[in-house]
C-alpha cells in the first residue's frame, strides 16, 4: 500500500498548529480518516486526517499527529514564525468601545 505523504517542503503550506492538530493547506485531497505522513525537511511524523475542506484551489486538511518529537514540534513551530505571506496571519479582533 502507497503511503499518503504530505510534504511541507514541496506543495504543501503549514497554516496552524495546536497541541497535535496541524492545519495544512495542499493541492491534493486525502480522506477523513486516512492515515498520513508529515515530512518536515528530514523530519516526518504519522498522523490521520480529521477533517477535509475545500478552498480555492485547493484542500485544507487538519491532521491529528501521532507522538510528534520535541524537534518535529520545535521544527513546525520554526516554520510558522518564519512565514510572511499576507494569507498566514488571522485577521485581528476588532477593538471593543
């Protein structure tokens, strides 16, 4: 059986990570259910689809990892600081008065 690879060094961008949920947006569906791969550089991790959406072009996937390493995490976590396209930060909460 071929294994489901997301790879974030080619065509797949890292949007969010919390605890072991990531957020990544790709060109290619995987289903809800089916088990993945994160490739992180050198650095990969097993996980499973939790949800599918459809956007733009593309596909938003949220993958739950299994037992993510320290360094996978510290590896993620690099990678979201040192985005700077416009569509990787939230929009800010409008101010209370």
């Amino acid at each position: 059986m071929t294994e489901r690879v997301v790879d974030l060094g080619s065509d797949a961008r890292l949007a969010a990570l919390v605890g072991d949920v990531v957020t990544v947006d790709t060109p290619e569906p995987h289903p809800v259910g089916a088990r993945v791969v994160l490739r992180d550089g050198v650095a990969t991790v097993p996980g499973k689809v939790v949800e599918a959406l459809r956007r733009g072009k593309g596909y938003r996937l949220r993958l739950r990892l299994f037992s993510p390493s320290a360094a996978v995490r510290a590896a993620l976590t690099a990678r979201l600081a040192g985005r700077t396209d416009p569509d990787s930060f939230p929009e800010s909460p409008r101010p209370c008065r």
